[in-house]
C-alpha cells in the first residue's frame, strides 16, 4: 500500500502517483527508513510504463500496491491534462535513488539485483566511491531464473538490507518485486529499471541543458535507437491516446484520488 503521509496523490490513468516536491520526498523517503513502518514498495511511472500497464492487468496490479513517483515529461503532461498542472518534481529514479542516498540521515544497508554482471559491478562501485558511508551488496545480476529465485531471496535475507535497488526491466521487475519481495528483504524496496546502466558509465546521461528541456528521451533515442524507437517514436503517440481517452472517459474525476 502508498507508504507516503500527508502526501498528496494524482490519478494518471487509474494509477495513483504521489505528487511531492524534492524536499518532501527526500524527507518522507528518510522517514520511511528510519521509522519503524512496515516494509515500503516503491515503483516509478513514465509513458512507456503508463503503455504497459494499460495492457497488463499483472503488471498493473503490482504498480497499484506499491507507492508510486512520476517520472519523465510524459506524466507531466498527463497531469496537466489531468489536474490542471505538471506534478511538483520530476522524481525519476536515475536522479532521485543517488540523492536519496546522499541525504540518508545515517549509514544504510544497500542491496543491487540486477543488469549485467560488469554493469552491476561497476555501479557498486561508482555508489561507492559517491556515497562511502553507506555498505552496497551486490545481491545478483540481472540473469537468474525468475521463477526460480530461492537463493537471490535467501542471500538478500541474510543481507537484510535498509534500502533494496532492483534492475530487472519493466515490467519484470515490478511484477518479480511484487511476487516475491517480502519483509526482511528490505524496509524500502525501489524497482529502478535502467539505473545501473547510468550509475556504471555504461550508458551515458543527457547534458544538463537536454534534461532541463525535458528531453533526455530524445538522447537515449539517438543513443540506442534500434532498442528504443518502439517505446518513443511508436509509444509516445499511444501514450497521447491512451491519456485523450482517459479524458474524455471522465474515469479521472471519478476515482476519489485527491487532484
């Protein structure tokens, strides 16, 4: 269930999505650690996971259990056309995971599952050199048997991480996460998609001036356009669609989620 308190919620197509500024983010994500709370599910939403959860129920579902944050100018402009304004933040987790972790108020446990194994090294290691203070354990990579995770939960159990980071892709990882990850193998757990990639080095990020104009989906695209064309140049379109329909459904005035 939503873990975030006080905190405002948008519906973006049936999805709740809380709707804080970086400050309260930082501040509630601290809380939540540090708190005596029960275990907390974090999830991201952007266009191309708006295109998948419209098509898998599962997928679906495990979004609507966790608490989720808005990430990408996708969900921006579905919350303009939604609720009248773009959401407060832009908490993606490619700069949202390295800032929680810089204002940690104390030395935390952090758990890695995911991507390949010299990209899950190398984030490790640039967490490492970035924020010493805290312990990173690389639980697995990215290629074990996903109906088969026995050791992956066992050795994260021994572990018993504060913060868990895990890379699998969308929708796997949510759907994994939300199969899977019970209490013990993380008070805060964060489904983090291609965040390895870009704390490694292996895939570049934007210019800052690229990402103030919002536009960082442009730059994969160039960088990686055989791997990506389907999400933007075909998704983007259906992510317009999905939200005119949504509109025009009124399904958003109707769902008692706070605007």
């Amino acid at each position: 269930m939503p873990a975030m308190k006080n905190c405002q919620h948008r519906d973006i197509m049936g999805i709740r999505v809380a709707a804080l500024e970086w400050s309260q983010a930082l501040e509630q994500l601290n809380r939540v650690i540090d708190e005596d709370r029960p275990q907390q599910i974090f999830n991201f939403l952007n266009a191309n996971n708006t295109n998948l959860a419209m098509r898998d129920p599962r997928y679906r579902q495990g979004l609507m259990r966790s608490e989720v944050l808005p990430d990408g100018v996708g969900v921006d402009i579905a919350s303009r056309a939604l609720h009248g304004s773009a959401f407060p933040a832009n908490l993606n987790g490619t700069d949202f995971i390295p800032a929680l972790l810089v204002h940690a108020a104390r030395p935390l446990k952090v758990a890695l599952i995911g991507a390949r194994p010299e990209i899950l090294d190398r984030a490790v290691s640039n967490f490492k050199a970035a924020t010493p203070w805290h312990e990173f354990f690389p639980v697995s990579d990215g290629y074990f048997d996903l109906s088969d995770s026995a050791r992956v939960l066992a050795d994260l159990a021994a572990i018993d991480p504060d913060v868990t980071l895990i890379a699998l892709g969308s929708p796997s990882q949510e759907i994994w996460i939300d199969s899977h990850i019970r209490p013990g193998h993380g008070r805060v757990v964060f489904g983090v998609g291609a965040l390895f990639d870009f704390v490694s080095g292996a895939v570049p990020r934007a210019p800052r001036i690229i990402r103030d104009l919002r536009l960082e989906w442009v730059w994969r695209l160039v960088l990686e356009p055989s791997r990506l064309w389907r999400r933007y140049i075909l998704g983007n379109p259906v992510f317009l669609c999905h939200l005119l329909r949504y509109k025009l459904s009124g399904a958003g005035r109707k769902s008692g989620l706070p605007a």
